[in-house]
C-alpha cells in the first residue's frame, strides 16, 4: 500500500512567524507532529510519502502515486483541507481525514471516504486491517482514550526537516481546568494522559540522531497538566539534557498556576526550558470568572510573570478580549498590561466560539451563534453577538494590535524582558542558529536596521542591548525578528501605521 500524509496549509496569521523565518530561510515553524506519528502506526510494509503544504507544493504526480491519501488539519486550515481533499478525489483516490477539526465538525467533508475522530493510537490498527481486507467503514472512533504509552516515536525522517526553524514532541494531552473557550478539554479530556520518561527520552535520542539541535517545543497544551509525572520526569531529562550537552532549547504551553510552585520552575529551567506560553486571557477579573479560569485568579497576574521570568524563561502569552464581562476601557488596561509584564510575543485575539466547546453550546442556547469560527481569532471575523458593541470591539482590538507592536513599544518591552531573565548558565553550550547563521544576521539587520522605516528606533534598540544586554544578544535579535513579523502582519491586517 502506498499513503500519501498530506498536511493543508495554514493562512499567514500571528502563529505563522513567515515574516521572521524568512530571515533563516525556513518555511514553517513545525513540522506536522500529528502525521509524523500516524506514519509511525502505519505497517512497515506500506510506503509512505509526506507533503507537508506549508514547506512544498503538493504535485499532482504524487497523488497519482499514492493509492490512498491521509489528512489531518486544525480549523485554521479547513480550507486548504477541503481544496486538497476535492482535488484527491477528482483524481479517484480514496481519502482519510483526521485531526482537531473534523473530530468536532464531521459534516464538514461529505467527500472523503473514511474519518478518523479522536487520538489514532486504537483506532488506526482497525483501520488498517480493513483497508487491507477491503472492509473499511466511513466512521472510526475511539470507545475510550488511549494511554499514551502505546504511542510510538514519530517519524521524525519522513519530514523535511531542513525547512523548519523548531521541532516538536509531545509528553501529555489532556488539561485538568475547564476554561469555557477551550477545545481541548473537550477532544483530549480533563484527565492529563502523559507518556513514560523512557518514552520522552526515546523521542529526543531519535530526534538527536537525525542531526537536529536547536530549539524543541514540547506541544502539549498544558505541560504541568500531571504535575506529579511531569516532577518525576524533569530530573531524567535534565541528565539527557547535560549528558548531551544541551542540544535543545526547550518551549511550551503551561498554565498560570506553573508560578505556584518553585520546585517545578526550578527542574524546569535546569532542563532547559527557556520559553513558555500562558494562557492569560485578561486582567479583568470578572472575565477571568466568565471563562471559568479560577487558575489565574489566586493572585497577581504580574506577579506571576515576573517569577516565571526569574527562572529564566521568557513568557509568551495568549489574550484575549471580547468578554461578555470585558469593561469599556478593557482595550487600554489590555495594552498596560502587556507592557507592564513585559511580555514581548503577546498573541491577542478576539473571543471565538470553537465547536462544541461549553462557550460554544452557551452561546447555541442564547441564540447568538451567527456561524463556523474561522480558526483565526486575530483576523477580526466574530462568530456570535458579542455583549460590546461589535465595531467598538473591532476596533479597539485593532488599537490593541497597533499599540503592543509599535516598534518603539515593543523594543521597549523586549528590554524590560531581558532585564528580567537571569544570565542563561548552559547557553554557552548551545549553538544560537539565528546569530551563528551569518547570513541571516546579515539579513535581520539589512531589513530591520536599513531598509525598515522604523529603522531608527531599530538601531537605539541594538545600542541599549550593546550597552546593558551583551550577554543576551542573540536573544534580543530573535526578538527584534519575531516583532518584526509582528508589526508586518499588524500593518498588512489594519492598515495602520505604526
């Protein structure tokens, strides 16, 4: 059997980073975790072929070549999934979708042949068979969610892996909290499920042996989900970590309440842990209780972060306005809060309903769901009647955007984040690719420092850094690229000159 994974395109959003990977001549962040995985599970007598659309184009010979193709997508890809899709099948081949979308919007794809709903672990062995028996049935989904110690190591070699900036392996799926917004809970459960040590450290000797070393982001959405497993783990990847000699820099997505524990912020950043995404949402209280987000309301927000950044870990952080509860002046106490916690990547967005979320079924019996949520909160689509005004809501969002990636705000910002991040003790033994990679240095400052507008504000940035940040340049120019991307998209989406 020859199966083709296909991953669709994702549309160029805050979460693409094309402006900044531009300058080290990648063309996506990640490679598609999900099909590498799923290549894993297949027989070791079937070929298999990756066409990863965000870093190729996808040739209509390699369709002819494959006698049935699989997909999986998120919602933000929908439509490049249901372009790809129609073109497999008026090629007459049999088509096999999966991922977070269709598990929650199975009507979307009447085309394709077989859906695969929920984690793939137990269902796609039964597949399998019957596709080789010639039995296979429309609709595969799982009795129960698997234990993630049957999932075996992606399949790192299939990937292209010299178009992607970073890495992923995941060691849990599944969050304790109930945040009314979130799909999450509602695909991978409120019972964090995690992988063995030995499996995690087996992922990152298999990722090691196909030469990568940078940066790795551990994908789970909320890695302190099973705090207790993720505890006994960290010691072991520590002495991974130092065995090897820090070849990854590591990222990745963790609730609030990491600022709670010391022991935990401790284990982490001797792990190398040096990014982690929050979900802070806003500094409103009486939104933080509508999104029933009680995590992020047993103290200060800012004080939260800052401890975070004294272990040495830059804090990225989701927002989000649109609130039922969110005041008038939520768009002004959104923009001092960014820049008071000094948070440099801040991904705003405005509230979406996600398919059958508990936002999603609230707002279903309210009666102000108008339609589908694009799967891309920053593009200024609202799908349900918010309580605000919707134009004061657009456009106080835009004002969000327009104030926190002005390039003098946020070199500003980067600043007071370095300011808050101790000396790196294990940098020394990682390799920046961003500063070693001359080329692309070179390109950061010809764009940003010679041809950018804001270029001044650019070169009284690199002076500050010159003068009270040496030791953390190649940090600050990562950044300096990242706001780049930023403001590019800020001034393509609003029109707005910042």
């Amino acid at each position: 059997m020859k199966v083709l994974l296909v991953y669709p395109e994702f549309p160029d959003t805050y979460w693409s980073f094309r402006h900044a990977l531009s300058f080290e001549k990648k063309r996506s962040a990640f490679p598609p975790l999900g099909l590498l995985t799923i290549s894993s599970l297949l027989p070791d007598s079937w070929q298999r072929r990756l066409v990863d659309v965000n870093v190729e184009a996808l040739k209509i010979a390699d369709i002819k070549w494959a006698d049935i193709v699989f997909l999986s997508a998120m919602l933000v890809q929908k439509d490049s999934l249901q372009e790809i899709v129609e073109l497999c099948k008026a090629l007459g081949k049999r088509v096999v979708v999966g991922g977070p979308y269709i598990t929650t919007n199975t009507e979307a794809l009447p085309l394709a042949d077989h859906f695969v709903l929920g984690e793939a672990e137990t269902i796609l062995p039964e597949l399998v068979s019957d596709l080789e028996q010639g039995t296979a049935k429309r609709f595969y989904k799982a009795a129960e969610r698997p234990s993630l110690t049957i999932s075996p190591i992606p399949d790192f070699k299939l990937a292209k892996l010299q178009h992607y900036s970073a890495m992923s392996i995941q060691y849990s799926r599944g969050c304790p909290f109930q945040c009314e917004f979130c799909d999450i809970i509602e695909i991978y459960g409120r019972v964090p499920r995690t992988k063995t040590d030995d499996q995690l450290l087996a992922e990152l000797d298999a990722l090691l042996k196909t030469g990568w070393q940078g940066v790795v982001f551990i994908v789970d959405d909320n890695f302190i989900g099973n705090k207790r497993n993720v505890k006994r783990m960290l010691p072991k990847l520590t002495e991974w970590q130092k065995l090897h000699k820090y070849p990854f820099t590591l990222i990745t997505e963790a609730s609030v309440n990491l600022a709670e524990d010391d022991e935990l912020l401790e284990a982490m950043q001797q792990a190398g842990f040096r990014h982690v995404f929050l979900g802070i949402e806003t500094p409103v209280e009486a939104s933080l209780k509508e999104a029933q987000k009680p995590q992020n309301l047993r103290g200060s927000l800012l004080d939260s972060v800052r401890k975070i950044q004294g272990y040495g870990m830059e804090v990225m952080a989701g927002f989000i306005v649109g609130f039922d509860n969110d005041p008038e002046d939520i768009f002004e106490r959104q923009i001092q809060f960014i820049q008071d916690s000094a948070i440099p990547l801040a991904m705003v967005g405005l509230l979406n309903a996600l398919p059958e979320t508990q936002l999603w079924r609230r707002l279903q019996r309210e009666g102000r769901l108008l339609m589908e949520s694009t799967g891309d909160n920053t593009n200024c689509s609202l799908n349900f009647v918010p309580k605000m005004d919707p134009t004061q809501l657009i456009e106080g969002y835009k004002t969000i955007m327009c104030s926190i990636y002005n390039s003098k705000e946020y070199y500003n910002r980067v600043l007071d984040c370095l300011k808050r991040l101790p000396q790196d003790k294990v940098a020394t033994l990682r390799k920046n690719k961003l500063v070693s990679n001359v080329t692309a240095f070179a390109r950061i400052i010809i764009k940003l420092g010679l041809q950018d507008r804001d270029r001044k504000n650019f070169w009284d940035y690199l002076y500050r850094v010159f003068l009270e940040h040496r030791n953390q340049f190649s940090q600050a120019i990562r950044l300096a690229a990242m706001g780049y991307h930023f403001r590019s998209l800020t001034d393509t989406y609003f029109k707005s000159k910042i």
